[in-house]
C-alpha cells in the first residue's frame, strides 16, 4: 500500500516536471506562451518556478538559471520517492546524493555556458573582429568575472596577461573542471548513496 503511494508520488512529481519543462521552452515561442495552453501551463508552473527566481545567484545578467535550479529540485523529490518505494526508507546518503546532483545539475549547465561563450569569443577574437555590439558586450561582462577569477589564480606573477592569452587559459581551465567533475560527480553521489546512515 505505502510502496504505491510512494510510486504515485514519484509519477505525479515527474509529470509535473515535464510539463514545467514545457512551460520553460514554451518562454522561447512567445506566440504560443501567449495561447490558451501557454496560459493554462503558465498559472500551473509559474507560481513554483518563480520561487527559484527569488535567489540572486541563478541570475547573471540577463541570463536567469533558475529554471535549473526548479527541474534539479523535482528530479530530486522524484528520486527521493523512488527510493522510498524501492527500499522502504531513505537516508541522509541518498539525500546528500540527491542534493548534490542538483548542485552539479545547476553548476554544470553554467559552466558549459561559459565554455561555450569562451569558445564563441575566442574565435571572434582570433578572426580579429573588434567592432562591439551590443550582444559581444553582454558577453564580455558575462565573461569578465570568470576570466578575471582565473587569472588571478593561475597568474602568479602579477606581470599583465594578454585578452587572448586570457581567453584561452580560462577557456581550458574551465573545460578541465567541466570533464573532470563530470566523471567525479557519479562517483562521489554513489559513495553518498551507499552511507548507512
């Protein structure tokens, strides 16, 4: 009886995560965020992802990751219970486990932006392009932060690192820590997953 409740549950909250993903994609197309379905899927989902929106750190310029933040939080919930279905209990491992693969969930999606825009603005930058438009700029102060950050590690000597010289560090830095918490990940929400506790 309690394990089909805990399916149930299960159902209902993966369900309702597609159908909030269908509301996210549906923000694309405004013709049909403006239908009768788009509003219909607008006062279902809304009032829960708007909830995410309130946190200032999935929000970098005019790019809003909460939406991640709300689809890693329903995957969790959803595995939660799975788990309860299957096993009859959870522990704090699996939660941990659950938490920490919304964390990487949010943290990856974000940096392969950040590789990709790298990647698009070094090669602007290699075809030496250096007219500024209004997106190129929106791009720079998107990247600035992460481009200063790691230069300041990995520049120890304080000497003046060239743009390009910038770009590339930045963009490998960033690539080696998005492939190798890539591979790290699973093996950590295993180890969690499997605590007694």
């Amino acid at each position: 009886m309690l394990k089909s409740f805990f399916v149930t549950c299960g159902s209902i909250v993966s369900v309702y995560s597609f159908v909030c993903l269908i509301r996210i994609l549906l923000t694309w197309i405004p013709q049909l965020e403006t239908s009768p379905f788009g509003r219909f899927l607008s006062g279902l989902c809304d009032p829960y992802l708007n909830w995410f929106r309130r946190f200032k750190f999935s929000r970098i310029g005019m790019l809003d990751f909460s939406p991640v933040l709300a689809l890693g939080a329903l995957s969790v919930a959803s595995m939660a219970f799975s788990t309860l279905a299957s096993k009859g209990r959870i522990t704090i491992g699996v939660l941990l486990a659950g938490l920490l693969q919304v964390i990487w969930s949010f943290f990856s999606f974000f940096l392969t932006i950040i590789v990709l825009f790298l990647f698009i603005r070094l090669i602007y930058d290699l075809m030496n392009r250096y007219g500024y438009s209004p997106f190129w700029s929106m791009m720079d102060r998107f990247l600035n932060r992460p481009i200063s950050w790691i230069t300041g590690i990995f520049n120890r000597t304080r000497k003046p690192m060239g743009y390009r010289a910038s770009l590339v560090l930045t963009l490998v830095v960033m690539l080696v820590m998005r492939i190798g918490l890539e591979y790290a990940v699973p093996y950590i929400s295993h180890f969690l997953t499997n605590l007694p506790i």
